[in-house]
C-alpha cells in the first residue's frame, strides 16, 4: 500500500512538471539541461577506462617480439620489420619498413596488402598533415607515394602519426634495428600497478567524479521557490504534508529522467567530438568511449534516486501551507558540529594507512575512496555555514553591495550551491598536485646528457662510411658540430666469449672528449681506467693477449677478426662523454684497427646545434634519412618520466579538462536560472530608478563573496588532503605555493566567466516591462 502511494504521488509530480504551463516547462528545461551535462560527464569519465583498455589492445595487437634474425628462420610466413620512428616539430611519428619473405607473411592490423619499396600507407592523421603546408619538412623525408591509410585497428587514436614503408635488403642490413617475425601482437599481459601508482588513479577518479555529482544535486533543485509556491495549492485542496513532498520529488523525478536522456544525447555528441580532437597528445576513436554497462546502469539508477533524495532533503525545513509557504521568516542558524563530523570522519579513514608507502602492500581501496569523498563532501557542507556566517557580520558600503549583501542574508545556501561544484574541484586539483609533486621524483630519471656539449646522437648502419655522413651533418643548417666515433665489443674467444670488454674508435680531438689522455697520436691505443663497465678490460702487463671483434655486429657471421694487445699501451683514465657514460674498454685511433674489423663496428655521431635556427631537427632528421632510412636519431632532452605515470598524469589533466568545460556550462545555466527566479524584482528596481550598473555590480558582489569564502575553503581542505595523501605514500610533506595559486586562479576565473556570460541576459531583464504577469 505504501509503495502504491509512493509510485502515484511521484507520478502525479512527474506530471505536473510537465503540464504546468510555460513557467513549469522553463524549470524543467533548466533541470533537465543541468543534470544532463552532469550525466554527461559522469558517462565520459565512466568511459576513459576502456578507451585507456582499448587503445592498450590495439597496440599489443601491433607490437611484435624483437629477436635476432637467426631466431626465427626464413620461411614463406615471415616479414622483415625495421623500426624507422621519428618526430616532427615536439610529436612523435610512428614509423615502420616492412619486406614480406613470403606469400603468407603476417600482415599488421590496419594494412590490407604490403607496401611497395617506394611507397607508405599512413594514418589518417599523417596523410592530413602532409598534404598541408606545415608538413612540408616531414614530407622530404618520407617515400613520396602514398598507397592508403591504415585502418583503425592497427591505431590507438584518431590523431595519431602512424605509416608503414616498403622496405628492401632489410636482411642485408642487418643489426638489433631489423627483426624477423611469423606473428603481429603480443599476449594482452601487463604488471599490477604499484600502491602509490593504484592509489593516483583512485583519488583522480573521485576528484573528477565528485564536482560531477555536486552539480547534478544543485540541479535538481533549479526554481525550488517558485515550485514550492505552486505546492501551497495542493495543500489548498486537501493534501497532506508528505504527499506534497513526494509530489515535489515526483517533479524532481520528472526532470531528471528528461535530463538523464538529454546527458545520453550530449555523451553521444561529445564522443564523436572527442574523437576528432587531441587532447594534450592523447586522442582516441569514439568508439572507444563505451562506458562498462554496470557504470551505466549505475547512473541510470543513482541520478533520479538522488534526485528525489534531495528534494525531500531540501524541504525539510520549509513549512507547505494551504495559503503559502513558511520561508520569508529568519531561518535557524546552521549547526556546525555535524559538518566538522565529515572532514574529520575522512581524515580518521586515511589516517591508519600514513606511512605505507610503496613497501607495505597496496591501500586500501575501500578507505581511501571513503576518506577522499568524505573530505571533499566536508566541502559542501561547511561552505553554506561560512558563508551564512560571514555574510552576517558584513554591513556598510554602497548601494550594489549593501543589494548583494542584503540578499545573500536572506538566503546564502543558493549561492553557496552554486560555489560548491567549483570549490571541491579546486579543493580535489590542489591535493593531487600536491601528490604528483611528491612523488613524480621516484617515477622521474635524471637525464645524463650534457646539452652544452651535444644535443642529438645519431646512429648509423655499417654500410654507411661514417667520412661521408659526417660530412653531410656538417653542411646541415644548424648543426654547429659534429663528433664521429665507431664502437664495438671484443671477446676472449671467438664465439660465446665469457669476458667481454668495450673498445671505441674516434680520432684524438673526440677520445680527449671520454678519457684524461697522457698524450695522443694517431695509432695510440689506450685501457680505460674508471669506466662503468670495466672489470673485464686486460691490464697493460698483459700484452700479446688475443682477442677478437665481435663478429656479431659485421656483415660475415661466424668469421671474428684477432687482435692482439700490443705493447706499451697506455692508461686513460675515463670521463663522462657527451650523453654522460664513462666509458670502459679500450679506445683506439682509426689507424690502430684492423681494416677487417671495420663491418664488426656501428657508426656513431654526436651533434651540437644552434638552437636559434628554426626547425633545426628536423632539418637533422631529414639529413639522416638521405643518408639511410633506418639511421636512428636520438635527440637528447630533459628528465624522463615513467610511462604509467604519465599516463595517469596525462589523463588528469584530459579529465580535468573536460570537468572545468563542464563546470562552467552547469554554473552558466544555474547563473541564469537565478537570475529568472530574480526577474520581477530585478525590474521592480528598475522601474524605480535604481540604474543597470548598481544591479549589475551588486551581482557580480553576490557572486564574488560565495567565491572568495567557497576558494579559500578549498585551499585548506585541498592543503590538508594533500598533506594527508603525501604522508600515506611517505614522501616529504611540500606545498608548491605556485601551484595552489594558479588552481585557485584558476577556479576564480572560471566563475568569473560564467558571471561575465551572464550579464547580457540580466541587463535584458532589467527592464520595466518584466513586471507584466499573466
């Protein structure tokens, strides 16, 4: 029986959100506008998950096992793979050669048939590049006949540079560079996260989910003054207390639904936008954005039960009576105890895994989403009660803000809804930066490389004399010096060695570069001293001592060149080189080496430039290209992060992204929902004298003090779940000041937007003829 009058009174409100008139349909809209750009963003965020899974397939399916050519024999289902990477202009171009050995060679997921010698089929994205004017540099150094595009399965996004090349004499050419393979992919297998790592991608997703879910709770309660007006006259004609409530929440219910559909809607449209746009280097297919069905189900249910949640939550303390409702009185003060129950509620779920660590286990999942929520939920509790209680105490000044004033001490709680959204993502933003600082510095390697010294190191196969391509760099534009050396490895047998030592080729002004030389002539071999790898190198009491090239590295397998130590050799001791290795082994000036040697050695530059020429690299890159198309070069940069945390750090920031977007639409629409709620009295001031700017003004006041307070709440909640996480994952408590600023700025100026977008249609309601009613 209490289920039967439960479903007909929700009913009843559901319809009566929809057959009250032009006032009833513009509140729905609004509601419904509302809760759909949350449903919206919750059914993106839901989905980043399997689009990260997706997008990890595609490229195992791609990927293949590196081994060396005698691995795998020749046979009629084997290809020949080089890995022929490069860059243009900060972003990378996925390259590779491929030479069918075969009529059943595997062919990579996307290509329909191999590629010519003298042909590429390309990605979608790489073909639009090339075919426009910035693509120009990029062009040079590709084949210059494009067969097709790859398809989407052989891609993990839609903007990605990606081609397959035509390749010929891979066999020939040899080296770690050229691989073959019988199959594409690679088992679908990847390590656990770490704790700290597991933990980052649970404290993203609550921060990014619950502004979500602030707005769509503010949403609900769109024109919730006007609706109660309207609920009197249900009182009027013989309804109770609590069927008028549930009628309320019937209504809630009504527009949720309609906004449920409305976020289906806006998720379809922003998942086909998505995948046509990059977003800090990522981008992925729409397809990928397909949110798992439980999350979906999930929000299907959640959002109208919260909604009719606090609907009934809200009209708990306001009093429904046959001839109006009991709300102009002075409403009781808000308590605070309870509020300060949901911060300090949090911080006692997180506080017994302090100290964890990396080495303690993982944490615990359960705990960890509690505390976080609760902590952030502390926001929006506390927010209305500051602000009831700074508005208060605030009294003299002009017209605009005693206006604004005065009315934020008749009701606060609407503007302090608005602030909310945006004071718990700013509150979430500065703890996670706190803890990205923290620990970026156990996921970050220190770069070794001097760049005063060289800026790009450059491989080249040995069947390119070395003479000639350094020639070559050396008339680059840009390229201010050239340093040219071969290295190689010598044994102590001529096959399957137990000692092996390194020896580097270079002429005196490149070997004073790696070692602290006594004296260097031509012919001069020295033993390295001080190396990292050096414990093999014989003595210099050991001459006559045979030893042998390599012969893995030279164009003759099995067939290893002698050499023996000669006498009096001389000690160097050793010195960082350019990319910042102290070298071990030997070193020999070129006269010193066996000619035989020379096929067992791989040719090495490295390149300083002259960074004011614009697109120096890629002119460097192009120059390799000529020389051979699978010269490797490897430009030296600053410190490099760990894949996986970058990963997680780069989804933030997407994530964040798309928040902050959908944040400001929801504050927009809940601005102008204010304002029409202010329409009459608004004209009514108006039509006496009071001029636009002072409404105006006081406006942006009303806006600007829930702003200030809500800010300023979120930097000590944000500081203090920053403190807390920095402490579970043991890693010294700093707050990097710049940091918390610009996030507060930030969420400043986003309001500040939206308020901004907003005065246009409140000067159109500024207007005497607002006052007319029907």
């Amino acid at each position: 029986m209490r289920v039967r009058q439960w479903s007909r009174d929700l009913a009843m409100g559901a319809g009566f959100a929809f057959t009250s008139g032009r006032e009833g349909w513009v509140r729905v809209l609004l509601t419904a506008v509302g809760v759909g750009l949350g449903v919206a963003g919750l059914l993106l965020t839901t989905a980043i998950p399997n689009a990260l899974a997706v997008r990890h397939e595609r490229a195992n399916a791609r990927t293949y096992v590196m081994y060396s050519q005698e691995r795998i024999p020749k046979a009629d289902n084997t290809v020949l793979v080089a890995n022929v990477d490069t860059a243009y202009r900060g972003r990378d171009v996925r390259g590779r050669a491929l030479e069918a050995e075969g009529t059943r060679a595997p062919l990579p997921p996307g290509l329909k048939e191999f590629p010519a010698a003298d042909e590429m089929v390309v990605s979608p994205a790489l073909k639009k590049l090339l075919a426009s004017d910035d693509g120009k540099l990029l062009r040079k150094r590709l084949p210059q006949h494009i067969g097709g595009t790859i398809g989407e399965s052989g891609l993990i996004g839609s903007a990605e540079l990606a081609f397959y090349r035509g390749g010929e004499g891979l066999a020939k050419i040899g080296g770690s560079n050229v691989t073959r393979i019988d199959e594409f992919g690679l088992p679908n297998q990847s390590e656990p996260l770490d704790p700290v790592l597991l933990l980052l991608v649970l404290v993203v997703f609550v921060v990014l989910l619950m502004p979500v879910g602030v707005f769509i709770a503010a949403a609900v309660r769109f024109g919730g003054e006007r609706r109660d007006r309207r609920l009197a006259a249900l009182r009027l004609i013989g309804s109770d207390t609590r069927m008028t409530r549930r009628i309320a929440a019937g209504e809630a219910l009504g527009s949720s639904l309609l906004g449920l559909a409305l976020g289906t809607v806006l998720f379809l449209i922003g998942r086909q936008v998505v995948g046509s746009v990059e977003v800090y280097r990522i981008s992925v297919f729409p397809g990928y954005l397909d949110p798992t069905p439980a999350l979906a189900a999930l929000i299907a249910v959640a959002v109208p039960a919260a909604a009719v949640g606090v609907t009934l939550f809200a009209l708990r303390g306001v009093v429904i009576e046959p001839l109006g409702v009991v709300r102009t009185a002075r409403p009781p003060r808000r308590r605070l105890w309870w509020r300060l129950l949901l911060p300090l509620g949090g911080l006692a779920m997180l506080y017994p895994m302090i100290g964890m660590g990396t080495d303690n286990g993982d944490f615990n999942q359960y705990l960890v989403i509690g505390g976080v929520i609760l902590l952030l939920v502390g926001v929006t509790a506390l927010l209305p009660w500051i602000v009831e209680t700074v508005v208060a105490r605030l009294s003299s000044g002009g017209v605009a803000w005693q206006l604004a004033v005065r009315r934020l001490q008749l009701g606060s709680g609407t503007a302090a809804r608005m602030v909310n959204g945006i004071a718990v993502a700013v509150a979430g933003a500065i703890a996670l930066q706190m803890l990205f600082s923290g620990v970026q510095g156990n996921y970050t390697k220190e770069s070794q490389n001097d760049l005063s010294r060289a800026r790009i190191q450059v491989s080249v196969p040995n069947s390119v004399p070395l003479g000639t391509a350094s020639a070559k760099f050396t008339a680059t534009k840009g390229v201010e010096q050239v340093q040219t050396f071969s290295e190689g490895y010598l044994g102590d047998r001529r096959k399957e060695p137990d000692l092996v030592t390194q020896v580097t080729i270079g002429d005196c002004a490149f070997l004073r570069e790696v070692a602290s030389l006594p004296s260097c002539h031509n012919g001069d071999v020295f033993a390295m001293r001080g190396g990292e790898y050096d414990i093999d190198t014989p003595k210099p009491a050991e001459p006559g001592r045979t030893l042998y090239f390599d012969p893995s590295y030279g164009s003759k397998k099995g067939e290893a060149v002698a050499w023996s130590v000669p006498r009096g050799m001389k000690e160097a001791q050793s010195v960082k080189d350019p990319s910042g290795m102290t070298r071990g082994g030997f070193l020999m000036t070129p006269s010193a080496l066996p000619a035989q040697a020379v096929p067992a050695l791989s040719g090495r530059m490295y390149l300083k430039l002259d960074e004011s020429v614009p697109d120096v690299r890629e002119f460097v890159r192009n120059t390799a290209v000529k020389i051979d198309p699978l010269a490797d070069t490897l430009m030296w940069t600053a410190p490099e992060q760990n894949r996986r945390f970058s990963s997680i750090r780069t989804g933030l920031f997407v994530g964040a992204t798309c928040v902050l977007i959908l944040i400001g639409a929801s504050l927009l629409v809940s601005q102008l929902e204010q304002l029409r709620e202010r329409k009459k009295l608004l004209s009514a001031l108006v039509a006496f004298g009071t001029r636009r700017r002072t409404l105006s003004l006081s406006v942006l006041w009303q806006t600007a003090i829930p702003v200030a307070l809500g800010l300023a709440l979120a930097t000590v909640v944000g500081l203090a779940l920053g403190t807390t996480l920095m402490k579970m994952t043991d890693v010294p408590v700093t707050v990097d000041w710049t940091s918390v600023l610009s996030m507060t700025v930030i969420g400043a100026a986003v309001i500040l937007l939206v308020t901004a977008l907003s005065l246009p249609p409140l000067w159109r309601m500024m207007r005497p003829e607002g006052l007319r009613t029907e």
